[in-house]
C-alpha cells in the first residue's frame, strides 16, 4: 500500500512537472507571437509613411478626388439672398420693435449661417496628367521628422529580435541622410535617398519570420521605388532593369501555395499592372509611367 502511495506521489509531480512545462511552453510561444506581431506593425507604420514620401515627390495621391473648400464672393451672396431681404421688410413696423435679448441671439446665429452659407465646396481632380501643385517641403520635412519618434521604438524591438545589427544601424544612419538632402529641398537627391532607405528597409523586412506576402511586395516595391527615382534623371534603361527585378521578386507570389486563396485576384492583377509599367518604360514616357505606378502601388497595398 505504501508502495503504491510512493508511485502515485511520483506520478502526480511528473503530471505537474509536465503541465507547468506545456503552460510555459504555451507562454513563451504567445509572448514571441505578440512581439512579432507588433515588430511587423511597426515596420508596415514605416513603410508606409515611406511610400507616402515617394508619392509626395510626384504629388501623387491615392484618391482621383479631393473636397476643396472656398468662400462665395460677396456680390454671389447678396445677389441670392435679394429676394428674400426685400420680402422680410414689408412684413410691417412690429419687426423693428423686437427686444434686445432676441436681436442679439439672432444677430450671433445669423453671422453663425453666413460663415457657413459663404462656403462652396468642389470636387477637385487628383489625376496625374491635372496635377499642378509643387512638392510640399514643409510636409515632407514634417513627415520625415516625425519618422524618428518611431524608428526609435522599431530599433529597440528589432534589436530584440535579433535582427541583422548592421542593417538596423545602416537603416539609421541613412534616416540622417536623408534628413541632410531634404533640408536642401532637392527632388532628385531626395529620391535616391529614399530609395536607399526603403531598400534598407526591405532587407530588414526579409528577416521577419513568416509573413511571406508581406516580404515578397515589399521587395517587390522596392525595386519599383529605385526605378521611380530615376525618372527625373531618364535613366530609362536602368529603370527597365529595376522594374523587371520587380517582375522577377513578384513572380514568386504566382508560385506559392502558402498564400491565401482570397489573394489570387489580386496577385494576378498586379502582375498585370507590373507588365503594364514595364510597356510604359518601353514607351518612356514620365506621365504614363506615372499613371501605371500610381494604379500598381494602390493593388499592392491593398493586399
């Protein structure tokens, strides 16, 4: 009897040793998951505020439309309010003996209706071959700014990571130097050094564990944004030779049975538009290029 109560005291501690080692296998795995999932939100935070500053330098916006707001000139108010002005007054001498405290009450909601009343709103277009604007520096500089705040975070959890150390700091430091060139508002220089960021950026992305789509449209776009940034310079067989590299990374998303089946559509109609970009470079026209880039960007980051 004593025997028995000896084994099933043995068996009871390696049952607990047993289920402590589970649970804390279980803990570890879903501490290691959250943090993934929050290295790939911060690096998908960056990335898009990346793509944001390459579309800035073409002025290049995701919508076709914008509201724009504008005041009604004075003469256009007075001119539709006449009719009912003259109205208002035949009504009798009892109008003019309203109290003060009414007077003043509706004095404030009537100048509240005219700032109101004196705003017009138009649909204004957003299209590549209508756009006129100059690069907003003063946003781009903002935006870059703002970069560091998060970067900083980033940098911490990569590190943690165990992330390549040597593309975390290149990363970095090319963060500073894109700072210097945009201080002196140069499009073409600024270009470059975007796309040597975001290609720091797809190295950095490569290392994540899984997130296979994510990886493969990174670096797909990567080779689209080194080609974009020598559109200025016409550089048009360079540009051929990065926009077949993206062609060739994207190719591997026609290939892979681990993605999911409600991504199809949209994988093959990007390769359509990437084919399309290259007929572009064939062409070597900037605003066709353009228009192809700006349809191509909005299917990727929609996936």
């Amino acid at each position: 009897m004593k025997k028995f109560k000896n084994i099933a005291y043995i068996l009871l501690v390696f049952i607990i040793i047993i289920l402590g080692f589970v649970i804390y296998s279980n803990a570890n795995k879903n501490n290691e998951n959250e943090e993934n999932e929050k290295i790939v939100s911060e690096i998908k935070y960056v990335e898009s505020k990346l793509v944001n500053l390459f579309n800035e330098m073409n002025k290049i916006e995701s919508r076709n439309y914008n509201i724009a707001v504008g005041e009604v000139s004075k003469e256009a108010t007075q001119q539709s309010s006449g009719g009912s002005s003259s109205s208002s007054g035949s009504g009798g001498g009892s109008s003019g003996t309203s109290s003060g405290e009414g007077s003043t009450s509706n004095g404030e909601e009537s100048m509240t209706n005219d700032r109101q009343d004196n705003k017009k709103f138009e649909l204004q277009s957003n299209g590549i071959l209508t756009s006129k604007e100059d690069i907003n520096w003063d946003s781009v500089k903002s935006e870059i700014e703002n970069l560091y705040t998060s970067i900083a975070t980033m940098t911490m959890d990569l590190y943690n990571e165990q992330i390549n150390q040597d593309n975390i700091l290149n990363f970095n430091q090319q963060l500073d130097n894109l700072v210097t060139v945009v201080k002196n508002e140069n499009k073409e220089e600024t270009l470059i050094e975007l796309s040597n960021l975001y290609n720091l950026l797809s190295l950095i992305t490569q290392q994540l564990p899984n997130e296979e789509l994510y990886k493969v449209l990174v670096e797909t776009k990567n080779n689209i944004f080194k080609g974009y940034s020598k559109l200025d310079k016409g550089d048009w067989n360079d540009i051929s030779s990065n926009i077949n590299d993206a062609i060739s990374s994207y190719s591997k998303l026609l290939t892979n049975t681990n993605i999911r089946q409600e991504n199809q559509y949209s994988i093959n109609k990007g390769y359509i538009l990437l084919n399309e970009m290259q007929n572009a470079v064939n062409i070597q026209d900037v605003s066709v290029f353009l228009i192809k880039y700006k349809n191509l960007l909005e299917e990727l980051n929609s996936m």
